[in-house]
C-alpha cells in the first residue's frame, strides 16, 4: 500500500537538509506525492544510507517509512508502517 507525504512534511525536511549543511533536497514527483519522491543532490556527496535514516527517522512519527526504489536511488517510494 502506498502512502503518502504532504508538501509541509516535505519542506521540514529539507529545511533539517538545509540547517545540517547536507545538500540535498526531496521534491514531489509530478506534484503528486502518492507517487513517491525524488532525492536531489544540490552539492556535496552524502552516504545514502545516511540520508534514508534521516528521512525514516522523520516519517516514523508519521506511521511512514522511506526506501529506495530498486533501479533508482533518487526515487523514494513511501509506505505505511502498518502495510509492512
């Protein structure tokens, strides 16, 4: 079951991004996110690893959770906790 974030939940993420120096950025793919997100590097290389665990981190208090598409790693599919 797919899940979905909002665009506020989108923004306080990349505003934590932004105030940790990490140069990322998530965006909505096609404005809509039921259909996941896209993980953009604005700069500076970051572990992938490292950038999931923060995104999990904030969606937990959500009931979410982020992963990687197979074949993309920019691409984040969104599910919740209680489809797992």
């Amino acid at each position: 079951m797919k899940s979905m974030v909002d665009v506020m939940m989108v923004e306080q993420i990349n505003q934590f991004f932004k105030q940790q120096g990490i140069e990322y950025s998530l965006h909505t793919i096609a404005g809509c996110a039921s259909c996941g997100l896209r993980l953009q590097r604005n700069g500076k290389k970051y572990d992938e690893s490292d950038l999931l665990s923060i995104i999990n981190e904030f969606l937990a208090s959500k009931w979410l959770v982020a992963s990687y598409a197979v074949d993309d790693s920019t691409h984040l599919y969104i599910d919740s906790k209680f489809s797992l």
